[in-house]
C-alpha cells in the first residue's frame, strides 16, 4: 500500500467521538479520529517502512502521523529531521508518540535534550524535558538535581501549558525517585499550585505534584 491508500484506509475508520476528543486536546481539523487499536493493528500489517513512515508524515494529517510514528526507524532519523518533525507538529499527543517510538531509546537522546532545552519552541521543549524526566528516573548520577527544581520552580508557572505538563513530570519524578529532593520537590509543588485542581477519574492519581509524590512513594 502506498500513503494515499493508506490514507483512505485510515478515512474509512474514523470515529466521531476520537474526532471530538482529540480536537479537545487540540488536534487542528485534519484528523479522521482513527482509535488507537486500529492505527496500532494497521502498523502491526505493515511492518517497518521507513520512507512510506515518512511519506504519511509529510501529509501532516494526526492519523497518519500517528501511524507513521510506529514503521518509521529511528536510526534513519536525523536530528535536523526529528527537530523539523517536532517543530510540525500542534497535537501532544502525537508529539509524545514521537517521543516514546521514535526519540527516547536514541543513542543520541542527551545531546538532543541539550539542544532542545534552549530551544524555545514549545514542542521541542516539551520533548527536552520528556527526555529529562526519563533521566531522573533512570540515571540521575551526573545530575544537578538542585539545580533542576530552581529551574522547575522559576520556569513552570510561566512555561506555556503543552511545556509545563512534561516539566511536571519531572518534579514529580524527582520527589518519587531522590529522596534527598523529595522535600523540596513537595515544597515546590505546594507552593506553585499547578495541577491542584485537576479533575481525574476515579482510581487516577492527581497529576498536582504533592499527591502524585506522596502516592507513588506510599506503593514503593
């Protein structure tokens, strides 16, 4: 199948109530609103395709990036092109597929934080501190983490808000995973408010940083 066929494929499964939920989330019009089964079935038929991966993304429609996230690989990605793939992009949530199939497990994954960390564009700031709130899970040993709360403390409450979500995830992660930090962390969030009036479902942890610390140390 070629990207036009598969682009009347992924037409044929759209969903009203997808369409309606990720235009909340702010998806622009060129959307089918295609479930996340359905993209992750088609992806499993097609396998990896690197260069049909970059055709769809190139149509710029969410489905189809979507799609493209899962059967392109990510050793044939620049980071010149990941940057202009990021830079694309208005929908998180395609920038967070992006993240987690195609950035995160890059051998290149530091330098790209480094460099998106003083990028100002939101979507590339936003997968900077993805990056960075993967770190402090996984290997924080060279980092300041001090320094990294001043930072959340000065920058999250002006920080735009597809930005300051992944930033919250590294306060929360810093108080769950450093003891030594968990404090301050605690202090940092009480004190900036972001996310204390969340609505959550029931059975979620509220993403305010206070709760979610306290409840993922209580499971530990």
């Amino acid at each position: 199948m070629n990207a036009a066929e598969i682009l009347s494929s992924l037409k044929a499964l759209g969903n009203e109530k997808v369409r309606t939920h990720n235009t909340k989330f702010g998806a622009g019009d060129n959307q089918f609103g295609v479930k996340m089964g359905d993209i992750r079935a088609m992806a499993k038929k097609i396998k990896v395709d690197h260069e049909l991966g970059k055709a769809l993304w190139a149509i710029g429609n969410v489905d189809a990036r979507f799609l493209s996230c899962l059967i392109m690989e990510p050793q044939k990605l620049t980071a010149d092109e990941l940057s202009d793939m990021a830079r694309s992009e208005k929908f998180t949530h395609v920038i967070d597929w992006l993240y987690t199939n195609l950035i995160k497990d890059r051998p290149d994954k530091e330098e790209l934080r480094i460099k998106w960390m003083a990028n100002k564009h939101p979507m590339l700031n936003r997968l900077a501190w993805s990056l960075t709130s993967s770190r402090i899970v996984r290997d924080a040993s060279d980092m300041d983490l001090g320094a990294l709360l001043i930072q959340l403390e000065n920058e999250m409450p002006i920080a735009p808000p597809n930005v300051q979500w992944t930033m919250n995830y590294a306060l929360a992660n810093i108080g769950i995973h450093h003891a030594a930090y968990r404090e301050r962390a605690l202090q940092i969030g009480e004190r900036l408010g972001i996310y204390r009036d969340y609505p959550v479902s029931k059975g979620c942890v509220s993403p305010f940083a206070p709760i979610w610390i306290n409840e993922m140390v209580k499971r530990q």
